[in-house]
C-alpha cells in the first residue's frame, strides 16, 4: 500500500512540512560524505523558515496541554492500558516542559551566528555555495564527517523540543483514525460530511495501481479523484474502479 496524508487546516499542514523536514535532516546528518552535510545544512535552513511562526511555540503548548486533560481523564478505564497511558503523559509533559523553557525566537541562535547567515544568503542563489563564493564553508565541508555531524546536531539541538511537540501531536492524530474501505468508480469519489470536519485524510491504495489521489474537502462534502500516474503528460482521470482506504484523523476534543 502507499498512503497519502492531506492536511485540512495551516496548521497540520505546517506540523506536516517540519516533520518531513526534520526527518530528512536526520537521514543527511546521519551519513558522512560533505554533500549530504551540505543537504542536512540546507534542510536546517527551511526547518528554520517553517518554524518560525510566531505562534508555533503557544500553539503545540496549548494542543500539548488539551490532549494531557483528555487522556488523564482515560485513567482506570479498562480498555485503556495504565502502563501506556503513563507513558505518554509523562512524554506530555515533559515535552511542553521542554518547550516552555525555550527562550526568544525559534532559531534565534541561527540567526545570530553570521557565518551561518552568509551560507543560507548564498545558498538561494542557484550555484551559490561554490568554494570559491565561500572558502569558509569549503573548509569546513572538508573536515572529517564526525566535526561537521557534531555542529549539525549543536545547531539543530535548541529546536528539538519543537519536533518532540510536532511529534506527539501527529502520533496522537494518527491513532485517532478509524480506516474505512471505498471504491472510487471511474477514478471519482464523493462523500458527503454532514458537518464533521477531519484535520487530516489519510488515503491508501495499493502499489500495483498506477494512480494518484487527488484530494478536497470542506464541511460538506470530500471529493478524491484519482489521476494517472504518467510523469510525462498532461494529468488525465484514472477511469477505472479504484479501491482504497480512507482514514479521518482529528484531535480528540
């Protein structure tokens, strides 16, 4: 199966983009060549555009705080596990802990080293990183893999509560889901919402279908239509039956 996550609202979609983001940067951190430190660099620099609302810190506070009330209310219920509920409590807590104790902007210790801030100026400039543009950052590109992986960690360090946050949030999302199975007839499919509104769809089909989602919804109504999957041209209605899975995700209220 391939599943494909929809954001309904801003703000899953920005929990979204930074969880790929920080996803890939771990993956380019991990490895040693200075290319892929050059990757894990640039990803630092877009985890730090998208982190960056204002709002971002309060926000996941607040969800944190909401979802801690909800399932401490889940405490002696017998289909609950005591030790799992514990678990993820204590993970709560220590999280919005953690992110609490966060000072001044999200990534102001970037911003404020400017040799950092003369790479991310020249890396949006097609070419711009070459050695010549910036020997500094050449030099450090040919220091051994494990000094270059020990300054991408100290630099990504102070936004890790901000992942920690994002990751509890979309892990609760997720399991909220309950899966349904349609079938999209001719490559289309309408479901009306009767007012219930999920913040995230998830839709999962199988590999052998040479197709892909293409997802809307509002209060009304959800519509997927499933296009074909050719890279090379115009994108045209996949007209064949398409069954899939559907699954609302949504924060418990």
């Amino acid at each position: 199966m391939i599943s494909y996550e929809y954001p309904l609202n801003e703000k899953v979609r920005t929990l979204l983009r930074l969880e790929d983001l920080f996803a890939r940067m771990t993956h380019f951190t991990e490895r040693d060549h200075g290319m892929d430190h050059h990757a894990a660099l640039s990803t630092l620099f877009e985890i730090l555009e998208v982190a960056s609302r204002a709002d971002l810190k309060s926000e996941l506070l607040q969800e944190l705080e909401r979802q801690k009330r909800l399932l401490a209310n889940l405490h002696n219920n017998p289909a609950i596990s005591e030790e799992a509920l514990e678990a993820i409590l204590a993970k709560i807590e220590q999280t919005a802990a953690d992110l609490f104790a966060m000072n001044g902007k999200i990534g102001q210790h970037l911003r404020e080293n400017e040799w950092l801030m003369g790479i991310k100026q020249r890396a949006c400039m097609p070419g711009g990183t070459c050695e010549f543009d910036l020997p500094s950052y050449h030099y450090w590109q040919e220091q051994p893999p494990e000094a270059r992986r020990k300054d991408l960690r100290a630099w990504l360090a102070p936004m890790l509560p901000i992942e920690a946050g994002m990751n509890i949030v979309l892990q609760l999302m997720r399991e909220s889901g309950k899966v349904l199975s349609f079938t999209a007839h001719q490559g289309t499919f309408q479901q009306m919402q009767g007012g219930r509104v999920a913040q995230m769809l998830r839709v999962s089909l199988s590999r052998d279908l040479v197709c892909i989602p293409e997802v809307g919804a509002n209060k009304y109504a959800i519509n997927i239509r499933f296009i074909a999957a050719n890279y090379a041209a115009k994108s045209t209605l996949f007209e064949q039956d398409v069954p899939f899975e559907l699954t609302f995700c949504s924060l418990a209220n």
